[in-house]
C-alpha cells in the first residue's frame, strides 16, 4: 500500500519550524562579534545538504533513509546503520528535551523538579509522534503563524520600547571575516541544516526528491532569512558583548519590553511559542527513531513510541550535569563525533555506493 503524501505547503511549515525551534532559542553561537553574519555564510555551503539528500532519494526512486542503507551497505551492516541512526535521532530528541527543561527553568517555572518537567514533555513528545507525519505536519502550520506573529511582535514592542540602537552591532567585522567562516562551518552548518537529514526517513510521505529539493531550499531560505533577522533583534538591543554571554538571548532580549509599565516582561509568552516549535522537533525525531527501532525488531511503531520517549526523557537529565556543560557539548563534542559523521561523510558514502550498485545493475 502506497503511504497517503503530506501536501507541499504542509511540509514546508513541518521544515521550516524543524529549523528555526531550537535556532531561535539558542541562536546563532555567539563566538564571534558578528554573529547575525554567520548563518548567512552558513546557508550557502548548507545547501549542499540538499544536493546531496536529492542525489539518494534520486538513485533509489524516493526510497527513506532507511531502505537506502540496507540497500547501500548490505543485510547486516545496513541494519547497523539503520540501528546507528535510530539511535542518532533519540539522542538529538533528549537534547532538545533538555533544551526545553532549561528554557522552562530559566523562564517560567524555576522551582518545579526537572523529572516532572521532564515527564510531562515526553507524554506530550510521545502522544505527538504517535500521530505520524502527517499529524505532525499540520500541527507545524500553527506554530509557523505564531512564531511568526512572536517575532513581529518582539520586534515592534522592543522598537515602542526604545530599546532598538542600532550602532550596537558595530563596529563591524572588527576581527575580520575569517572568524565569521570559521564558526559557519564549525557550527551553523551542523545545527539546523544538517539535521535536516532526519526528513529522508520521511520521503515516501513527503514527495521524494524532486520535492525535497525545491521544499527544502525554500525552507532553508526561509529559516536563513528570520534567523537572522532574530540575531540582528537581540544584538541592535543587548548589544554584542550581552548577547556573547546570554544563553538564551531572545529571552533577555523580550525582558527589556516596557511600554509605559504596561506591556512587560514578554519573556514567558515567548518562552511559551517556543516550546511548541522544540516540542515539534522532538516529535519528528522521535517518530523517526522508532521509524528504524521498528524496521529492525519488526514491531509496529506505536507500541515503542512511549518506550522510546521515556529512554529520551531519561537520557535528557543524564546527558549533562548543568546548562554550560549541555551548550559546550553540543557545539563541541557532538558536531564532530556525531554530526559530520552522520550528516555528511556516511550518506556521502552511501551514494557512492548506491551509484557503483546502480551502475552493475544490483539496485534496481
């Protein structure tokens, strides 16, 4: 039975959302002045991602991520690929849950203990997933429109506030636009646009690859385009040096609203927008977990969407002691041993190969 297709506009926003949700709360890593640069450098080599995506989903007629190893790498090591990025996607899924607890900690509920926070995200985690792509999809339309109407709102509000200078983002590229490259590939490069691989599990769903390609650089565009414009709002209104040394910057940013002690302390709201955008994130990443966890065992994917949610929720306090060690490990350690592995030199590799099989007549 072919599986019913998500429609284009629907995963768009399904992307689009994928991309800005933990980007906005965490933004562009602020290890060089010029920050808001760096994901417009990034969004250029990014959309090799997109070349190279479209390449597997063309040289196997659209199949997922997952039929695409087994076929590449053969029986047993395709199943360990599969298992490998199965794996991948619940660990990324207890990272954004962790991002989740430490937003919520920071913003909203200080004092409530991090395993009830915890429990109450992977239920709703685990109940979104369960719903499938196409469930996921369309919850993503509505966060788009809020998230949107957010931004233009904090935009406006810290502009009635005064708290808009513009000279502060100068001076400009005081050290020079090397550092600004360096940190596009180091990090903005990896995390969004790499993780945009978790779509292919999706492929079948979600028109293959004439429509990843076109979609997909839509919503790279998209996603360059306001998280820049989030990065320039939170440097024109804490200025360079507050940003380098906020970690949740947009916050801080929405803390400075005050028109006429009436309109204040936008922080929670946004705070809360946020949250949907992660919860969608850690949906897909979780629906595509038990995606390869189900091909493997041969179960139906519903009966291990609440396991698999609590081994991500578990996993998501023991991943780091405090914030500062989750945000290092995360533009440090992970990129390296896990991001460039998986995002790029093993899908590089299995198109080699897929095209040597295609050339023999093996994959047909």
């Amino acid at each position: 039975m072919t599986p019913s297709k998500v429609n284009p506009v629907d995963t768009f926003t399904l992307q689009l959302v994928f991309l800005l949700s933990t980007s906005i709360i965490f933004g562009t890593p602020s290890v060089v002045p010029d920050s808001w640069l760096v994901g417009l450098v990034a969004f250029f080599p990014a959309c090799l991602f997109i070349v190279l995506y479209s390449a597997m989903l063309s040289s196997q007629h659209d199949l997922g991520l997952y039929p695409m190893l087994e076929k590449a790498w053969g029986k047993i090591a395709g199943k360990m690929f599969v298992l490998l990025y199965a794996i991948y996607f619940l660990y990324i899924a207890a990272r954004n849950i962790r991002d989740m607890i430490e937003l919520v900690m920071s913003a909203l509920l200080r004092i409530t203990p991090v395993p009830i926070l915890t429990s109450l995200f992977i239920m709703l985690i685990a109940y979104t997933a369960l719903g499938g792509i196409k469930a996921i999809a369309r919850f993503a339309s509505l966060i788009l429109c809020i998230v949107l109407l957010m931004l233009v709102t904090l935009a406006v509000f810290l502009m009635f506030s005064s708290s808009i200078i513009l000279e502060q983002m100068l001076p400009f590229l005081s050290k020079g636009m090397w550092p600004v490259i360096q940190s596009a590939f180091t990090h903005s490069l990896w995390f969004p646009y790499g993780e945009i691989i978790v779509f292919l599990v999706f492929q079948p769903e979600l028109g293959g690859a004439k429509g990843f390609r076109k979609i997909t650089l839509y919503a790279f565009i998209s996603a360059c385009i306001i998280l820049t414009i989030s990065d320039l709002l939170q440097i024109w209104s804490l200025g360079i040096e507050s940003k380098k040394y906020s970690v949740f910057a947009l916050l801080d940013a929405a803390r400075l609203i005050n028109i006429a002690n009436i309109i204040t302390r936008m922080d929670a709201v946004v705070a809360l927008i946020i949250i949907f955008g992660t919860l969608l994130k850690c949906s897909v990443f979780l629906f595509a977990c038990t995606e390869g966890i189900a091909r493997i065992f041969k179960v139906k994917t519903g009966k291990l969407t609440f396991p698999l949610a609590l081994v991500a929720g578990a996993f998501s306090i023991l991943v780091t002691r405090n914030s500062a060690e989750h945000v290092t490990e995360g533009l440090k350690y992970v990129i390296y041993t896990m991001h460039i592995p998986l995002q790029l030199l093993v899908p590089l590799l299995t198109l080699i190969l897929l095209r040597i099989r295609y050339r023999k007549g093996a994959a047909t």
